[in-house]
C-alpha cells in the first residue's frame, strides 16, 4: 500500500523518488517571500548531494538574507491523461562563498547554465529542511 | 524595441500577453507563505476576467485566512531550445462564498476539474494585484 496524505489522498513520494526527480531534471520553480508576499519564478538548479545549486543576478532578495527560506517545485504533469507528479524541496538558501573551497570549486564544474543571458554571479544552495513529493 | 527588465536584460511581456497566455493554460504553481515559509504546488484553474480560479480542500491555509497573499506562475519552457516564457499573477487570495451570488453560480460553470481525486470544496480567486510576464 502506497503512503497517502492524510488530507488530499494523494499517493506520496518516498525520500529516494524525489531524489531521483530531482536529479533527472535542470528546471524548477523557486518560490520566495518579498515582504510578507510570496513570488515564484523558474531556475536551473543542479543537485549536490541532497542541496539545490542554483545561480541568481546581484541585487536579489536573496543574496541579502543570510537564510532566507525558499522552496523549490518541480513536476511533470501531462494535461491530457491529468497525471503526474510534483516534488517540493523547502529549506533556506544561502549563498556559496569563497568560504567553502573546495566544494565551490566543484560547484563550479557543475552543468548549471542559466538560459537568461545577464549576469548571474551568485551561487546559491539550498539547504533541505523537507523533501516531499506526491503522485497526482 | 520590446521592454526588458532593468536587472535581469529579460524581455517583459505586456498585460494582453500575459492574459492571453493565461487563458491559453490550466495548470498553474501556487505559492503561498505558510508560517515564514513560501511553498508551492500544482494547482488547476481557469480565468474569470483577470481574477484566477481554483478550488482547494477543506483545511487548507488559504481558507482560513481572509486574504492570503499568494502568486500563481505557469510557463512554457523548452529544456533543449532553452527558451520559453513564464507569468505571474501576484495578488490576494480570498474564498468565494454564495454572498458573491450570480458570480458563483457562473463560476461554477466553469471547466475546473482538479486531477486530484480528493473532495475540494472551496473555490478560491486571486484578486490580482500585479500580472507580469518574461521572455526566457
């Protein structure tokens, strides 16, 4: 028997699934809080272990907070049999700085390449709190 | 000359596009802050004028409140050709009770038909504070 949420009766991921969703796929949507109002915009992110990299342009919201919490969603639904399934990593994205070396470096390496074509010098993580998913 | 975003270089997509291209979809990413936490998931809807909406189970955060801040995105992006474009409708969420009389009654004539199995008897709308759209 498949785990259920106990309000929607949607099917739920296990840890693994949604690990592996996540590292077949390169675009996401990142929601935010600007104030007290949520946004959400679509990143390329790649995976480093259970973290989301991503990059984002100077002047974010961001790159201001040392912890800001943020989620980021990926699904694959298909509108015509009304099937799919979506992922969610919560937790707070920081800023990777020269601090961390080695493991910058091997950020770095890493196929993340952004298709807005300004400058994105800032390389974020996020640091999982939760990962969920669930089958629609 | 198209209008581009004075951060990102994108190219922004005016009013008309961007409810043309709502209209146009079904399937959107809602965000809403639960405690100090943005989260996201896959919502249907559909269009009545410039107002979004959806329906939502019995329970959920945006129920109880009043007047929720939210943001729904959906896009249309082509992971090869690296294109594609996304909007956001940026505004408050409020449930649509039978005070709203006629409007109700239309509304639920709509073609809003969640994938998930489970009962979502509210119908919400998000009274739109901003609609914006980008050219990835």
């Amino acid at each position: 028997m498949p785990l259920r949420d106990a309000r929607t009766g949607l099917v739920l991921l296990d840890r693994e699934e949604c690990l592996e969703h996540l590292a077949r796929h390169s675009v996401g949507r990142l929601a935010v809080v600007e104030g007290d109002h949520p946004m959400v915009f679509p990143v390329n992110y790649v995976m480093a272990g259970d973290e989301v990299v991503f990059r984002t342009a100077a002047g974010s919201k961001l790159t201001a907070a040392l912890r800001a919490p943020v989620a980021l969603e990926i699904d694959d639904l298909d509108e015509t049999s009304r099937s799919g399934w979506s992922v969610v990593v919560k937790g707070w994205a920081e800023e990777i700085t020269d601090q961390h070396g080695a493991a910058v470096q091997a950020l770095r390496e890493l196929p993340l390449d952004p298709w807005a074509t300004s400058e994105k010098p800032h390389w974020l993580r996020i640091v999982p709190r939760a990962i969920t998913g669930r089958r629609l």
